[in-house]
C-alpha cells in the first residue's frame, strides 16, 4: 500500500496565515490576495453548499461561479446543480432564496456532490492564476460536511487543511485515506444516547471520480488549539500526521476554546507556548498579533509565524460587506466599539465573540433553524438517529428533549452569518439581521489606516506586519 504522504509536497508553509473565518468572511477573494502576496490564504469551508447555491441564485452576476464550476473534472456532477440553483439575472429582489436539504449523517448523493464541488470552487478559486498557498478551514464541531468537503478541497489541490472548535484526532488519517481514494469513516459525535451502537459517517471518493485524477496531494494538516496538552495529544494519539499548530489566544475572534474556569478567562488559559518546540511541529500564535512586534516576538519565542483574522477581516477583499466593515472602523476610532464574548449564544456550547452593529432593527436573537449546520445530532430510545438545535424555536427544541437552559440566549449563527456576507435569507418580508464575530485587538488600525482613509487592502495589511519593528532608545 503507497504512502499518502508520497502524495504530499515539501512545503514549507509561509509565516503568515490569514484565519479562516465566518461563513465565507474568507472568501475566495481574500484568499487568493494573501496567497499572491507570499503568505497562507485560507478559506473558509463551512456551509459552502449554502454559499454556492445563493451565489447561483443571484444570478453570478462576475461569472466566477460558473467559470470555476467548468473546472471540475466531472460535468456530470455540475449540470445538475446549475440547473437546480443557477437563476439567469439572479432572483427578484425581496424575494427568500430557495433552501438545499439539511445535512444529514445519511446523506444523499445529491447533497454530497453539491458539498464537493461547492468547496472545489472556493479552493479553485482562491488558487487561480498564481503559485501560492492556500487552505481551507473547518470546524471539528460541524461533523456532517466534514467528508465530502474535504475531498472537493482536495480535487481543487489545497495545500493545508486547519481545522479547530473540538479535538481532530481523525482528520490526519482520513486525509492519508481520500489522497489514496480509499473510502473513509468519521465517528459521529452524539449529545446523548439510548444504546451502545457506534454511528460513523461514511463516504468513498470512488463514487465521485474516475480512477483518471489519481493520486490526490495529501494537504498539511494544521490543527487549531489553546493548550500545549492538546497539542502534545494529537502528535501522540491522531490517526495520521499533524504537520503544525496554530495557537489561538482567547482574544481571537470567533470560537473560543472555554476557560477552564467557568464564565472567564484567565492566564491559566493560555498555551504554555515553550513547552511546543519539544514537539518538533511548527506553530503559528493567533489572537491580538496583527502587529510587526507580536510578529517578531512570536518567531522570538519559536513560533514558524502568526496567524491573523480580524485585520484580514477589516480589509477591502474580505467577504463582510462594506457598510460593516466601515461601522466597525469608524466605531473603534470614535472608542465605541465593544466586542462581546458571549458564553451562550453559539449552539455549539463554545464561547462566541460578536459585535452588535447600531442600526439593527432588533436585538433579540434570530431563533430559526433551517440551514442545520449546527444541529446537535442525538440517538431516540430505539436507536434512530435524530436532530435538534438550541438556536431553533425553543418548543421543537424542548419536544425533541432540550433544556431551556440550553436554549437560553442562543443566537441562529447560520443564518446571522450569511447576512454578514450579504447571502442573508428574507422572512416574513424582512431580511434576517447580520451576526458579527470579531477580535478583541484592532489597534493595528491606527498604524496602517491614515485619518482620511475608511479601508485597506490585504497588500497594505501584509506589508505592515512585515515592516521592522523599530526600537526605541
């Protein structure tokens, strides 16, 4: 049997790496502008069938879509999803975007092919037209896409997968299966269980492909972490190689690891980074490092580099729409800008960052559930598989054997998320508000954006954290 490794190019990743963030925050754009300035763009892979099919839907107004859909090595897979999704002039204004089928553990092979190629786009192209870098994050939390996204990923040749928000231990193994198009198997998480039975997700490659396009590039592997005993676990128990860490310090936006002591964090909860040389894996910090001095201390300490979010997030080729970008710019300059670590409203039970934008029609928490990307999946008394998510309407939630104490102050993150990237659903006539996910530190703002500037591009931002650090006498 060959080595997926064999597979794999000797790379040396860049120091760099541009987080991965929201849904499609990362899109392919910014990705593809950190990948052509020398560094590690990334991409976002969750919920990148929804994205497709919305983008199809407005009509792919740049032809972007279609023109990286005409890229994949099989046709016969694309036809049906332009014909299903693709709307020529895109959908009437106020009108709600048509909605896929929920992700299911036994998932049809329908909404498989669309997982594949909806994440073989992004990476595509985020890597056209140059020779640099690019990865694809994931959240170890969202099971249920995990398989098939990985593989379209990999047709489009990423270069590294990260993946945080749990423990990945199987990831370095199922990665070494599909680059030899072997089938592969996923144990599924259950939030409670009636029997013994195990449940896996399954899926093969070789029902997608033809044997012509092996053998696939086995990507690096770059698990996301906050402790150096997470990070020592996975070079000692995961399925295949772990090829680095990133390691994220609780300011970062998005999810967060939870403090070990309820309600707060404190310095037991940061990473013990000189315990991480002795690994031999090379690391990345992550969390308030959008400086050139954190950029120096970091490598000081070790570290291969930074990975960096919310600046890459503030920069003209992320996936935030404008009129965010610019209220949360112009808010941090006028000190009225507060991020909020909310301990209750993801559904995945890790602390969430946000920031609530001032011209929002209402702050109650969107309570919808028909996207599914962070359905908790539990097990009935007669072992059937069902769902059940704490951010839908509480009454569905309790009946299908909820608390109200885990219902209580969730926010629907599919949906919110969407609506930050301007693929957000109308209901009832009104469009679902943006939910926005942010990190603590912006004072890079003041080094980068002159007092008559409102933006930035990724050139400026990498050429800033690249710039000497100058020391003072």
């Amino acid at each position: 049997m060959s080595d997926p490794r064999e597979n794999t190019e000797e790379v040396c990743l860049p120091e760099i790496i541009q987080g991965g963030m929201g849904i499609a925050v990362s899109n392919w754009c910014l990705a593809r502008a950190v990948a052509q300035c020398g560094e590690l763009g990334v991409v976002s892979g969750t919920a990148m069938d929804t994205v497709l099919v919305r983008r199809l839907q407005d009509g792919d107004p740049d032809g972007h879509m279609r023109r990286a859909l005409a890229a994949f090595p099989d046709q016969r897979m694309v036809a049906p999803i332009l014909g299903k999704w693709f709307i020529p002039g895109g959908r009437l204004e106020g009108k709600p975007y048509r909605l896929k089928s929920l992700p299911t553990v036994e998932m049809s092979r329908e909404d498989e092919a669309l997982l594949i190629v909806a994440n073989f786009v992004e990476v595509y192209l985020a890597k056209e037209g140059h020779g640099g870098y690019v990865g694809i994050n994931l959240l170890e939390k969202i099971q249920l896409p995990t398989l098939p996204s990985l593989f379209g990923a990999m047709l489009a040749g990423v270069d590294a997968v990260l993946m945080g928000g749990g423990i990945p231990l199987a990831i370095p193994g199922v990665l070494d299966a599909l680059a030899r198009m072997e089938p592969v198997e996923l144990k599924l998480h259950m939030v409670s269980t009636a029997t013994e039975q195990a449940h896996v997700l399954r899926f093969d490659p070789t029902q997608f492909t033809s044997a012509a396009i092996q053998p696939l590039k086995r990507p690096q592997f770059l698990a996301v972490i906050s402790s150096d005993v997470l990070a020592k676990t996975l070079v000692r128990k995961a399925s295949g190689s772990v090829d680095g860490f990133v390691v994220e310090h609780y300011t970062a936006g998005g999810h967060n690891a939870p403090p070990r002591r309820e309600g707060a964090y404190t310095e037991r909860d940061v990473c013990n980074i000189e315990k991480l040389p002795a690994l031999g894996k090379p690391f990345w910090l992550a969390g308030g490092c959008s400086s050139p001095e954190r950029f120096q201390a970091a490598k000081a300490a070790g570290a291969r580099g930074i990975q960096v979010g919310t600046a890459f997030a503030c920069t003209e080729e992320s996936g935030i729409l404008p009129a965010i970008k610019a209220e949360i710019i112009q808010r941090y300059r006028q000190n009225d800008l507060e991020v909020i670590t909310d301990f209750h409203a993801s559904p995945t039970g890790y602390p969430f960052k946000r920031v609530e934008l001032k011209e929002q029609t209402t702050t109650e928490p969107c309570r919808v559930c028909d996207l599914g990307y962070l359905r908790h999946v539990f097990e009935k008394e007669d072992g059937s598989i069902a769902y059940r998510c704490p951010a839908g309407p509480t009454a569905r939630y309790l009946a299908n054997g909820g608390t109200e104490e885990e219902a209580k102050g969730k926010h629907c993150l599919c949906n919110g998320l969407l609506a930050t990237i301007g693929l957000g659903q109308i209901r009832d006539g009104q469009p679902i508000p943006p939910l926005v996910t942010w990190g603590e530190d912006m004072s890079f703002l003041e080094a980068i954006l002159e007092p008559q500037d409102s933006s930035y591009s990724v050139e400026r931002l990498i050429n800033y954290l690249r710039s000497e650090v100058t020391v003072s006498a």
